[in-house]
C-alpha cells in the first residue's frame, strides 16, 4: 500500500532466497513512464557534495539498453554526476571548472552491465582516479582528471534513470543505489551493504546508531527508496532508505 510513482513496481530481487529472511529481496521494476527526480540539497540538506565518495548499485538493466543511472544537475541545469549502464558504462564528471572535459570521462570497455543478469556496481571515486569492481571481484581502474578541489553543487536536481533531455531512460529491475561519502565503501559493497544470497542481510547501512566500527558509523548513507522518490512534475521528496530485505 506504499505510494509508488507510475512505472515502478515491486518485484523480486538480486536473490530469490536469502539466509535468515521471509521470502526474496525486494527489488523495483522499472518502466520507461518513470520519471523521478528530487532536489539534490535533499539528499544532502545543509552538506557539500563529498569529494572522495562511492556510488554502489544492485541493478539489472533491460538486456541490451543503454542509458543513466543516475544524473546529478547543478542550479545552471549542467550535468555534473552521471552513471551510465550499459554496454562500456561511461562515469560522467564535470567539476566548477569544467574538468574532466568530455573525452576525458572515464569508460570502462569490456564491461557489459546491460546483459539481463543482476550486477553489483560499486565505484569508488577517490582524488584522480576512479575505480569500478563489478560483481565484487573485477576491478578496473581510470584516471579522473578533475581539480584538486573539486566542487559539485547542491542547488540543482538529481533525476533517476535518465538525462535530461536524453531518449534512452533506464528500464529493468533496481534493489539498491547509495551514495556513500567514502571512497572505500565501494572496496566492502559485497560485505557490508550487498552480501551473497547464503549471507543474512547485514544492518550496518539501515541503522545509523553510532557503530564499533569506526569506518562505518563516519560514513553519510544515501539510500535510494522508490517510494520516497516522486514524478518529476511534482515537487519531489527525499530518498533515504534500502530495500534488501522485504518489508
């Protein structure tokens, strides 16, 4: 009974049995009608864009499609942030200064994250280089070539699933996307945030409780929540939660 925007609808996730759970993961299918977007300064009220940070996605796009993630506009409607899945994902930055230029963002060839099976992405952005470890094992390193002090602005909007102005929008099955401000999150994806089917569901990123684990309790979470997030007319809400487990 949760609001849910129009194209997106619950279905099964990244593990159909999870150990010490009811039932599957729960994952949102994703039509070409969504369009969803929330001001970025709700994301991060009263913050500045981190630095150094981790953008992790459980995430199986529609076979063969090719389009962004997630699109992060500052208050001038520039892209500054952008995440593309598909056949060679291409990480899109662009700081204050206009660095990296365009054919300097990174692409990662010979990874294919649109061939219909489910893909855990994590990438860690960490000063001049950018790293992705697809499915918790390879890793592929590129520079990024952006200022010593980057700034990526608060003001705009962040849209999910799209550019603005682009045709190609994401379709296929999402379970979680972060944003984490830590370059080394993205290294611990698999063990902290999203473990294989046999692993119970780890309560590190839900609950924001000061932890033992100093690592842990510094870290800001971002949660995606399909439920939060609001059609692109309307004024949208705030995303924060996660939904590897099922309610």
């Amino acid at each position: 009974s949760l609001y849910l925007p129009e194209g997106v609808k619950k279905t099964t996730g990244f593990c159909s049995h999870r150990r010490s759970t009811q039932g599957p993961d729960v994952a949102y299918r994703v039509s070409k009608e969504a369009q969803l977007s929330a001001p970025t300064v709700q994301l991060y009220p009263g913050d500045v864009f981190p630095e150094d940070f981790s953008i992790m996605a459980t995430v199986k796009p529609k076979k063969g499609s090719q389009s962004f993630l997630l699109s992060v506009y500052n208050e001038q409607g520039i892209q500054q942030l952008g995440l593309e899945v598909g056949r060679s994902p291409v990480f899109l930055y662009e700081d204050h200064t206009g660095k990296p230029s365009p054919e300097d963002y990174p692409l990662f060839r010979g990874v294919n994250l649109a061939d219909g099976k489910w893909h855990r992405v994590a990438i860690s952005v960490h000063k001049q280089t950018i790293t992705l470890i697809l499915d918790c094992k390879k890793k592929t390193t590129q520079k990024l070539l952006r200022s010593p002090n980057p700034i990526i602005d608060t003001k705009g909007i962040v849209v999910f699933g799209t550019r603005i102005l682009d045709e190609e929008v994401f379709e296929g099955d999402i379970q979680q996307l972060m944003i984490v401000a830590d370059h080394r999150a993205a290294y611990d994806y698999c063990e902290h945030y999203s473990p294989d089917c046999e692993v119970p569901v780890p309560d590190q990123p839900q609950n924001q409780d000061p932890n033992t684990d100093e690592y842990v309790s510094n870290q800001t979470f971002y949660h995606l929540d399909m439920t939060l997030l609001k059609p692109a007319k309307e004024p949208p809400c705030v995303l924060i939660a996660d939904h590897t487990q099922g309610s």
